[in-house]
C-alpha cells in the first residue's frame, strides 16, 4: 500500500481515525471531559490511532501538518460540547 501524499486525503483519514477512537470510547470520553482528564485518560487510544495515521501518511506531509491533532479537537471533542466540564 503506498503512502499517503495528498492533504485531503490525510485529512479525511485523520477524521476517520478519530472517528472510531469516539464510537469505540464514548463513555471513556465523556467521563474524561466530565473530569478534565481527556488527554491522560485517552493516552493510549490517541497514540494509538496517531501510529496508525503515520504509518499511512508520507513522512514529509506528517512533518508539516497537523490533520490529526485537529482531528481530534473537531471530530471527538467538539461533539461532545453537550457535556459538563469545567474546561468550557
């Protein structure tokens, strides 16, 4: 399988990654925000995900962007911007 070189195809499996990190963690990630202890709880799953997005992206283009960390704000945590934190 070759890499990825495309911007909007990094993207979109960047959001897909973070996807299934939210459908499979749902629970974990509200208790998480609930106790503002999203990235320490959800350590293992992140890394996790963010090794499989490197390993799917060309080097140059993991190098100078930042899909998946967005990612992560906008799929996981702006959906759960109905739940109680002390964070917003």
């Amino acid at each position: 399988m070759s890499l990825i070189e495309a911007p909007e195809q990094a993207m979109r499996l960047a959001r897909a990654i973070c996807s299934d990190v939210s459908l499979y963690n749902e629970e974990k990630i509200v208790r998480a925000i609930e106790q503002d202890t999203f990235f320490d709880s959800l350590r293992a799953e992140l890394e996790e995900g963010r090794d499989l997005y490197r390993s799917r992206v060309s080097p140059d283009l993991y190098g100078r962007t930042n899909y998946y960390d967005r990612a992560i704000v906008d799929v996981i945590l702006r959906s759960k911007g109905h739940v109680k934190s002390r964070i917003w």
